[in-house]
C-alpha cells in the first residue's frame, strides 16, 4: 500500500487539481487500507465498494472534463450510521433500526454532494449515539487503532477509528455531550464541533434536540476548516438551523497565534476533576507553547464543571427518553444492556427538573459568554485520561464521565479537539479550545496555529 | 428541586419500566440511582423560576 490514504482532504483536492492523482486511484488505495485493518478495528457498519468505485469514476469524468463541483469534489467522506443517506439503510448501530432505509439525504448530506464529496460508507457507532462499547449489537464495537485492545472513544467511533486507520480522509460525526471530540482525543485526530445551529441536522437520528450538533473529523485543521466550509449553512428542514452568515473559515487560518488571546480553564481539570499527570502536563506544555507563539494566555476561570454537567444530563436523559420511550416498552431486548441504562433514568425526572435544566442552561450559556469577552479562545481539558481498554466495563463507565466536553453542548459554543501529545502507553493525548458562537474561524486560526507549530498531527498509530 | 422520583409515571414510562423491570430488572436499578443523583443535583438555578419567562438564549 502506498501513502495515499494519509493525504487529507486539501492535499487530495490540490493533487486533482494538479492531476497528480485520480479519485479511482485514491478510493482503490482506500478501499485496500479498509480490506486490510477494518477485519481488526470495525470502523465501518457498511461499505459499498462497487458503488464507491462508481461515484469515483464519475467524479474523474467531471474533473478531467475540467467541472469542478466543489471544493470536495472527489474526496472521500465517511458518514456516521445515524445520518441519513437517501436509499441506504440508517441503522444507529442498532437491532431497533433493523429494515429501516432512508428516503432522503440528510442536510448534511445534501450539503456534501453538492460540494462534490464521495460518499465513502457508513461507520460504527455507541447505539444511537447513547450507549458505550458494547457486545450485545447486530455490529461489533470500533476499536482503537493506536491499541486496538481501547476503546476508540464514543459515540462516533468508527469515524475516528477510520482517520486513524487512513482509511478515509475526511469523517462525519455527531455531538450531545462530546460525541465527535471523544473519538478525536481518543484517536489523535481533529474533531470539531461547531456552534449549535451551524450544521444541520435534518436527517439525523436525534438523541437530544437541545444539545445534538453535526460536525467534521479529520487529520488536519485545515481540513476541517474546508469540510466545515462545505458542511455550514441555514436549512429549513431544521427547525434550530441558525440563518446566521456563513464565516470564511480558511482565510485567517495561516494568521498564527501572535496577539490572540487565549483563558485557560484550569479548575475543570485541577480542582473539579483531576486529570492523569500526562494530560495535565501536556495542556501545561501547550498552553506554554502558544505563548511562546505569541498569543495572550492567562487563566480563566468558568462556573464549576458540575454546574455544567447536571443540566446537561438532566436535558440528555429527559430528551433521549422522549424519543425512545416507545420502542422500550415495545422491544427493551432490541437495545444494548449499556443503552437500557442511560435511556430509562429519564423516565424518573420529572417536569422541574427539565424546567430547572433549562434555566441552569441559560445561565451557563451567560457565563461562557462572559468569559469569552475577554478572551478569543478557552483552552480546556479533553479526556482527562488517555482511553480505558475497550472490554473492561467497570473502566470504561469510571472514565466515560471524566471530561469537559459536555459543558459546549449545554451551551452551544464551538469546540474543537486536537491532539496534544503521546502518553507513555502510547495513547494520544487531546487538548480542547473553545470559540464565541459563530466565530469558528478564530477557533480554527487558534487551533491551527497549536498545530503546526507541534508535530502530533504528524504521528501515525503504529503498524498502519 | 429535591422532588422525589415520581410516584406515578406516565402510561407510557409504566409500560417501558414493566417491560424492562420484568427482563431486565438490573438495568432498572441503575437507571433509579441515576436519576436519583440527578435529583437534587449540585448546580440547580441560581433563581426560582422566573416571570417573566427566560429567554432560551440559544446562540444564533
């Protein structure tokens, strides 16, 4: 096998357009990289190669007839199994969605192909976005291709075992309380989820309506600059589609950090919740290190981590019951022993508490804004530990909780995940920055300038 | 906001919890101590509820 299944998205497009390289000869590379690792690692549900390979003739007519769709026009893109692709099954990784075959892309979708992205399978996934690592389901678990013995992080963990693995350049994933920057941190890969309302989210198997978000995984922060380009935008189909305008998100990329100014959140990690002294040190390091790039950095400080994490679980489990009550009382064998468990506490919450959620919400949402009025960017904790061993249950539950993503679900602000290091296990290490609503562009500029000024983008998991 | 958990759920949360209680009786408990912890939680809102009614503020 060659290098091909490392280029990322903007590297691919220049080469197309440099006619350097074919989308036929790029999807065969791909589609020889899935034949060869996913036996180990289960990143995809489904894959139709012959229907790939079509796709990837037809993009090479169009280019070498000088037609250029888009700005992904040929790129391979791998799409979470809860988003809808017209005529393929959707299945939320689940025996509850067996027969079920969608009859129109979602918006997302929608918004890739006109972009001119290959659609390039459906990956594994946490059932419906909620469970954990499980055994119980029609499909196996994703696996870690840093170890394939860890978990790859979750919910949207095929997508990020996939980038991982080069087995695809660019992913989709979804987001309610972390579920794109976990399988980011977890795998040493990009994970960006945008401000809420940016992404659509028609199509998409709902899990929370408060706190769902749709965004890119990739390897690069240019590239999820470019697939967020294609991916943004107002649809009427979604109802919390924000009409807002559309940023240049690759314009100020290149900017660098000199004069951002940059909060770092220490007490999620240090007080509240204490990190492993790996990740402690490597936000130390980074934090270090964007000073020494020129930005701005001081400490800032946030409500505490709980005063996020309770209305955002308190408006998880109330939602995702809502949606899921019926099929449990019908059909409880159907779900996953994990999923049972995170779906019925919300059958016990009550109205209040929803109510008081909801208020909590807003004034977290406040308290972000407020912090970012000072500052550009937060720099916070991911993971606060590199990821437990997949099969070992009582680890995965004492760990899945111990992070700080699900306070930008709670209140919609745009976070990013990169990867920060390499523990001594030899498991990535991942890093958060946080950006004012809409303003991806400063938190793309903040995170490109940490990534090429350090060589963990760089790095590949061992053996691929 | 220290409700207990409710004593008579609705029709529906009836039918799922006899479902689940009946096969998987362990799965039940688990969801009661969750939602029990999230009771009572440690960061309720720093106000009762409001008139008039707070705005949602969902960044747009």
């Amino acid at each position: 096998m060659s290098d091909l299944g490392w280029l990322g998205a903007a590297e691919i497009a220049a080469a197309y357009a440099a006619r350097r390289l074919s989308p036929v000869e790029l999807v065969r590379e791909l589609l020889e990289r899935v034949e060869a690792h996913d036996p180990r690692l289960n990143a995809f549900i489904r894959l139709d190669a012959d229907g790939v390979l079509q796709e990837a003739r037809e993009a090479e007519r169009e280019l070498r007839a000088g037609r250029r769709r888009g700005p992904l026009h040929g790129v391979p893109v791998a799409v979470k199994d809860i988003i809808d692709v017209a005529g393929e099954p959707t299945t939320c990784h689940s025996k509850v969605m067996e027969g079920h075959v969608a009859r129109q892309d979602a918006g997302v979708i929608a918004r890739l192909r006109e972009a001119g992205a290959i659609l390039f399978g459906k990956t594994a996934l946490h059932e419906f976005a909620i469970g954990g690592p499980a055994f119980d389901l029609p499909f196996p678990p994703a696996r870690n291709p840093w170890n394939a013995a860890h978990h790859p992080g979750g919910s949207s963990s095929g997508s990020g075992a996939a980038l991982a693995a080069g087995m695809v350049p660019l992913a989709l994933g979804t987001d309610t309380g972390g579920s794109i920057r976990n399988p980011a941190a977890a795998c040493g890969i990009v994970g960006l989820k945008p401000t809420y309302g940016r992404v659509s989210r028609s199509g998409v198997f709902p899990l929370s309506f408060t706190l769902d978000h749709v965004g890119p995984m990739t390897r690069s922060v240019t590239d999820a600059a470019l697939s967020l380009q294609a991916m943004a935008g107002h649809d009427p189909r979604d109802a919390s589609s924000a009409r807002t305008e559309v940023g240049d998100y690759r314009s100020a990329l290149e900017q660098g950090a000199r004069g951002l100014r940059v909060g770092f959140v220490r007490h999620f990690h240090e007080e509240e919740q204490q990190a492993s002294p790996e990740v402690a040190r490597a936000l130390d390091e980074a934090a270090a290190l964007l000073r020494r790039e020129g930005a701005q950095v001081r400490d800032v400080r946030l409500p505490p981590l709980a005063h996020f994490t309770w209305p955002q679980r308190v408006l998880f489990h109330a939602e995702a019951w809502a949606v899921h009550s019926r099929w449990l009382a019908e059909r409880p064998a159907d779900y996953a022993g994990i999923s049972r468990r995170k779906l019925l506490p919300g059958a016990y919450l009550g109205a209040g508490d929803y109510v008081h959620a909801q208020q909590k919400r807003a004034e977290m949402i406040e308290a972000v804004h407020r912090a970012l009025t000072d500052v550009d960017v937060l720099l916070t904790v991911n993971s606060m530990e590199t990821p437990c061993r997949i099969e070992d249950a009582d680890e995965a539950a004492r760990t899945y909780a111990r992070h700080a993503r699900s306070p930008f679900n709670l209140t919609g602000h745009p976070a990013i995940a990169l990867m920060c290091g390499l523990s001594a296990a030899g498991l990535p290490l991942s890093l958060q920055l946080v950006g004012r609503p809409f303003d991806e562009a400063t938190l793309l500029r903040a995170a490109r300038a940490y990534e090429r000024a350090t060589p963990w983008h760089r790095l590949r998991a061992p053996g691929l | 906001m220290s409700a207990p958990i409710k004593a008579q759920p609705e029709p529906l949360a009836n039918a799922a919890l006899a479902a689940v209680a009946a096969q998987f009786p362990g799965d039940l408990k688990v969801a009661q101590a969750t939602a029990l912890a999230l009771q009572g939680g440690p960061a309720q809102p720093s106000a009762p509820a409001q008139e008039p009614w707070p705005p949602m503020q969902v960044p747009r």
